[in-house]
C-alpha cells in the first residue's frame, strides 16, 4: 500500500496554489517503509492514504508556539484564527499569495491548520490506531470543540477567553515540551481545562462525562434559488438578486453568529445553507432569525431552517442518524411552508404568506 507524505504534500501544494497530481511521485512511500517516526491516516473523503513525517509536525509547532507566545498579547485573536482556518488564505489574489508565501510564520499557521490533531499523550506512547477512523484537522477540531464548549457554557460573559483557550489548548499536540505561556496570555481566573478533556474524548469517541449534555443542532438552506434568480428576464435583476443572496450567505449569518454566539458555532456554511451547534433552548431563536432575514432582504427567495435538541454524545458518534432526522425535519418544513408573489416581475411588491402544517 502506498502512502503520501502529508506536509510535503501541503507545502507544495500551499506553494503552488494549484497542486499536479503529478507531483505526488515524489513524495509516496510503501507501508513497510513508514516507520514508528510516521504517523498514518487516511482521508475519508478522497480515500487517499497519508503519512505525517512526527519530526517535521514539530518543527512546524514549535515555530508556531514560539509567535505565539512572542505576539499573541499584541495580535488579534481573529487574525491568527483566520490562518488556522484558511479563511485569508481561500481570499487572496495572486499578489497577495505570493506575499503569504514569504511571511514564513503565517504559511506556518495555515499549514498547522491543516494537520491531524493527535492527543499530546498519545504522541509520546506512539497510540496512533484510534486516530485512524477519528481523523480531525486541528483547524476543524479547535473550530468543533470551541463552538460545542459555548453551546454548553452559554452564560460565560467574555466569549473571547473561549476563544482564545480553545486555540491554546490545541495547537502544541505535536510539541513534546515547548508549550503555550497560558498564564501572560490569559486570565488565571479562566480555565476550561477539565471542559476540553472531556469533548477530547468525545472528539475520538471515548467516554466522557459530558456526552449527554444537550444542544441545539440547526440546519438553514435557501431553497429553490434558480426560480428566485430568473423570476424576471432582466438581466440587472437577475445580477441584483444574485449580490443580495451573497451578501447574506458570506455576510450576515457569519455576523448574526459572531454577534450572538460564536464564528465557531458554525460547523459548515456554503452554498447558501448551513449548520451550527447553539446553547440548548437558542435553536428556535435562530431558525427564526434566518427565515425572516430572507423575507426582509429578498422578499421572495424562499428559506428553511430547522433544528433539533440532542446530547452532544450522539453528535459525535451517532452524526449521520442525528443529520438524517434532521433533514427530515427540514423537509417537513419545507413542505409545511407555502409561498405565493403577488407579481413574479416585480420583486419589490411581493408578499410572502407562511401557512405552518
């Protein structure tokens, strides 16, 4: 079996913006070469098979750890969460990418993002098995486990300090013995130490004393978007409604949850829906707030949002039975909604009626 060396592979495709399958010659190795150095995983959604060269995570971390620890008094929490996430790298032009490039640290950040997370003790004992088939980048587990620790922890007043402990207490996985200085960068009032351990083990599918804790899962969609964009042959219409539909796809929901929760109660966003985890008892509020966003802004194009209280236990291990009940509520919603447009060409003198099955 053939794997691929992962940072190699990252780096030059992080170098090249555009990756050729080509390459991938030069850095695939047989199984039986792949030593106790190496960490193996495969990717689920491309099937490809990986290995992470433990030395080289390292180095990477540990010049992340040192910034850190040098600058995050000075620096903006979202800024270094944003190349953790690869949210400014997906934004830039070729200019811009060129000059990303040779800020070595921020290539740094973006390229830790991208690793898989592995406990810190596991690292030391070489208990790589579990992480096989529990595979999580680290820019997705700090994203996951921050959004369900606010879902939990929703009365806690400085939303940032989740924020940045999140961050914190995840990126040094790979460093045996450079850590993050917690105590200069936050309170020492402020620990969700024991918190985290335990959505650890639920990230691999451990127990933990938390896996019956309960939150609000919602999904939004607009929802038949090609009749809302060609209700009229005009083409500055047509072009109108498209800017409104971005505007609150890659504006207004990630600034609704900013505002009222966290950017990380979004677990995905795209394509005009969406999914996020809120504190027990807010599913309804945001349900809310996404359908008539959409009747106040477009008027006619139509939305469905829905949700569903669960145990954050059954989110992780039971997530594809957990989404197919929630696509069935999302369905029945859809179905239970009936809209009608006084005047298709003429937007702005739409009326909008919703008739609740």
């Amino acid at each position: 079996m053939i794997y691929i060396d992962y940072i190699e592979y990252l780096q030059s495709k992080f170098y090249n913006k555009v990756f050729m399958d080509e390459k991938l010659e030069e850095f695939r190795l047989e199984e039986s070469n792949i030593d106790s150095k190496h960490f193996k995983f495969t990717d689920i959604l491309s099937n490809t098979n990986y290995f992470v060269d433990i030395d080289k995570a390292k180095e990477i971390t540990n010049n992340v750890i040192d910034y850190i620890n040098k600058e995050m008094k000075d620096k903006n929490i979202n800024e270094i969460l944003d190349f953790i996430y690869g949210v400014i790298i997906d934004r830039l032009n070729e200019y811009e990418y060129k000059k990303f490039r040779e800020e070595n640290i921020k290539f740094k950040l973006a390229l830790l993002g991208k690793l898989p997370y592995i406990n810190n003790d596991d690292l030391k004992n070489k208990n790589f098995t579990k992480y096989k088939e529990n595979f999580y980048r680290i820019s997705d587990f700090i994203s996951i486990r921050t959004g369900i620790l606010y879902a939990i922890k929703p009365n806690f007043n400085d939303k940032e300090h989740i924020r940045v402990f999140g961050l914190l207490d995840s990126i040094n996985c790979y460093s045996e013995f450079n850590t993050i200085d917690l105590n200069t960068l936050i309170s020492k009032e402020i620990n969700f130490k024991y918190e985290f351990a335990e959505l650890n083990k639920l990230m691999i599918k451990e127990n933990s004393n938390y896996s019956k804790l309960k939150v609000d899962l919602v999904r939004g969609a607009q929802v038949k978007i090609k009749k809302y964009y060609l209700e009229t042959d005009k083409l500055k219409s047509i072009r109108g409604a498209s800017i409104i539909l971005d505007d609150i796809n890659k504006g207004k929901i990630k600034n609704y949850f900013r505002e009222n929760y966290l950017e990380e109660s979004i677990v995905y966003q795209g394509g005009g829906s969406f999914l996020a985890i809120v504190p027990e008892g807010k599913g309804k509020e945001v349900t809310e707030w996404f359908e008539k966003t959409h009747e106040d802004f477009t008027i006619t194009a139509q939305s469905i949002a829905t949700y569903r209280n669960i145990e954050i236990g059954d989110l992780i291990c039971e997530y594809e039975f957990i989404m197919d009940k929630l696509m069935n509520d999302f369905n029945q919603r859809q179905m239970s909604k009936v809209y009608w447009n006084t005047d298709s060409n003429e937007r702005n003198e739409g009326e909008i009626r919703n008739i609740l099955a």
